[in-house]
C-alpha cells in the first residue's frame, strides 16, 4: 500500500508553517525537533541547580578536643557532606595551627552516602605548648578544601 506525500500531509497550516493548536501544543516541523515545553526546562534547570547545591563543601559541624598526655590531644571530629559515592566523598580532615601548619590529618577511606553528618576521631595528635587554639578543615574529592571549619580552644 503505497501513500503520496500529498495524503500524508493534509492538514492545514498557518502563515508561519505551524500546525493548529492540539492539545495545547502548537507543532512546526522546524521547532518539533529542538522546541522544549517551558515547564519541563524549568524542571531540568531546578534538577540540575538541585544537584550542584546537595553536593556542597565538607563541612566541620562539631569538634571535641580532650588532653590525653602532656601537649598530645584526642579530637573527635563531626563532619557533614552529601556524599555522592566514591567519585565525590569528604576524604579527609586536618587539624590546622593558626600559622597555617598541618599538625594532624584523618583521613577517610570511603563515602559515608547513609551516615550524615558522621563522627571520626584521631588520636596522639602533639599540640605545641605554645598554642592555646586550632582550626579543624574537611576536605572532599571534588571541591577540595572551603566548608565551614571550626577553631576550638585548647584546655592546658
């Protein structure tokens, strides 16, 4: 059964080439292809700015530093990231002296996807006697270093 393009198409179009309204649809064959409904590309930017924000900074939401021996502390540190798998975790946190010097690191060996905000501690961390106070930092695969950090006192 063969059909001429003439019976193929017969409707009716407008002076701009466009088909008329069908269900609330007005169809061209030069938009078809590439035209997006409004609604539905204010739901894919929503998803996709959605997606950026979840996946935030590491975040330091809690700090407990207990003196264990002279000048040696105990921290235990609370973190909050939307971990997103392996590809995008906190991998690690530092404890950081006011001249900006590394003086401990936790590292974190997989995502916490189903534990938020988690909880690690790092012990026989050495505090010079001089310092009264210190920085704790999150890092993340993705964003690196820039959450919220936490200074906590030390007690002597």
């Amino acid at each position: 059964m063969e059909f001429s393009s003439q019976s193929v198409s017969t409707h009716r179009r407008n002076r701009f080439g466009q088909m008329p309204l069908l269900r609330g649809r007005v169809f061209s064959k030069r938009l078809a292809a590439v035209s997006i409904h409004p609604i539905r590309l204010v739901q894919t930017i929503l998803l996709l700015m959605a997606g950026v924000a979840y996946a935030d900074e590491a975040d330091v939401v809690d700090v407990k530093a207990t003196l264990t021996d002279e000048n040696t502390y105990r921290f235990d540190v609370t973190v909050s990231h939307a971990d997103e798998g392996w590809e995008h975790y906190a991998d690690r946190w530092d404890i950081v002296a006011p001249d900006g010097k590394v003086l401990g690191t936790r590292v974190l060996y997989h995502p916490h996807v189903d534990e938020q905000p988690f909880t690690r501690s790092l012990d026989a961390v050495q505090i010079p006697p001089a310092l009264n106070q210190v920085t704790v930092r999150a890092h993340d695969l993705v964003h690196g270093y820039g959450g919220e950090e936490m200074t906590v006192e030390l007690d002597r």
